[in-house]
C-alpha cells in the first residue's frame, strides 16, 4: 500500500508500516512539515498515495 503520512505521525508507526511491506512517504520526508492539510492532500494526490491524517 502507498502511504503518505501527516507530521503527526508518529515516526515508529511509519517505520512499523515501512516494515509490513508498505511504501510510506512522510511530510518530514519531504522536508514540509507545517504545511496545511490541503496542501498535504494536494501533494498525496500527485505521489498517488493514501492519506493518512491524524489530529493528536
């Protein structure tokens, strides 16, 4: 499964999926944290990956 993760994620669970055979892509990846949450989904959208919100 394609993942692409919201900062508020926490970093061992994206590690944990990345282990269970995922591609997980997280906003710290890409150097984009404090971006809006459209902006997020904007940019899942163009690497054609599942968003993963959560609001802790």
């Amino acid at each position: 499964m394609k993942i692409f993760a919201n900062e508020n994620l926490f970093e061992p669970i994206i590690d944990y999926l990345r282990s269970l055979g995922n591609d997980v892509l997280s906003i710290r990846d890409c150097g984009l944290s404090g971006i809006s949450d459209n902006e997020v989904y904007e940019k899942a959208c163009k690497e054609e990956k599942h968003g993963h919100y959560y609001h802790g």
